[in-house]
C-alpha cells in the first residue's frame, strides 16, 4: 500500500512539474522596427524635405503608380476638394502644363468609363508619393525587368561566340 501510495505521488509530481507555464519567449524584433519590440510604440522618423524639381522619375516595375515630382504641402484633398484635379484634371492639364491622370482614373470597378474621376480614384495621396532623396530603410536588390533581360542577352551572346 505504501509503494503504490508512493507511486501516485511521484506521478502526481511529476504530472505538477510538466504543467508547469513555459518561460515567456523573448520579444519579437522586426527589422523596419528596429530594437522596439511588437508591442511598444517606434518613433518615427522624421520627415525629409520633397524634391521640387519637376523632373519625373522613371518607374522600378510596370504598375508602379508614378510619383509626385513637386511639394504637395497644404493641398485641400477631401471630399469637397482635390487640389491636384486643379493641375492634372483632363480640362486643364493642356493649360497647367501637368501630365492628365491616365484613363483608367475614369473607370469604375465594373470597367465602366465615368465622365468624372472614379471615388475609388480620387484621393490621389492614396498611391502617389512625393519624391524624396531618402536612404532606404532596408537593402533593396530589386532589379527591373529590363535590366534582367540586358545581362541574359549579353550572358547569351557571351556563350555564342
């Protein structure tokens, strides 16, 4: 009686000590975030100074919206307003000197052309950025496609001869 009584208690001990919680695991660290954890607050960084040249940049791939290559600061875009149709509205581009947004801004998400800008499409800040000078935040080894191509036709033409 005594050794089967010893038994459950050992059983029963060693049921205890397997129950035991699992030592917390340590925080999470995203490399955007830096050395702040999950759930604490990172402090942003501070805002760069746009590029006002004017000069458009090219795409890195083919569905990249294009970005804003002048200061956007104080511009009304709401539903009441949008200070860039006032520029790149087909209307008034011609006397803007500003490029027209593209065709599809008119189509809806049926494919049917509208007469005004698409709701979907209006608040222009949802897809475009101004250009800035930054340093990026993470290593990037993007290549386009077009580059791509160039070194497989010169690593082909390589082999050919």
């Amino acid at each position: 009686m005594k050794l089967v009584l010893a038994a459950l208690l050992c059983a029963l001990g060693a049921a205890l000590v397997s129950a035991a919680p699992p030592p917390p695991p340590a925080p999470f660290v995203d490399a955007m975030r830096g050395a702040v954890p999950i759930p604490d607050e990172a402090k942003p960084p501070l805002l760069g100074n746009p590029d006002n040249k004017d000069l458009r940049r090219t795409r890195a791939y083919s569905m990249q919206p294009p970005t804003i290559p002048h200061k956007t600061d104080g511009y009304q875009i709401d539903l009441n307003a949008n200070r860039c149709l006032f520029c790149h509205s087909r209307a008034r581009a011609e006397e803007a000197q500003a490029i027209p947004i593209g065709v599809t801004h008119y189509m809806d998400r049926d494919g049917n052309v509208r007469a005004d800008v698409s709701p979907r499409r209006y608040f222009c800040e949802q897809c475009h950025v101004v250009q800035m000078e930054l340093k990026p935040l993470v290593a990037n080894t993007f290549e386009d496609v077009d580059t791509v191509m160039q070194r497989e036709a010169a690593k082909a033409q390589a082999t050919k001869k």
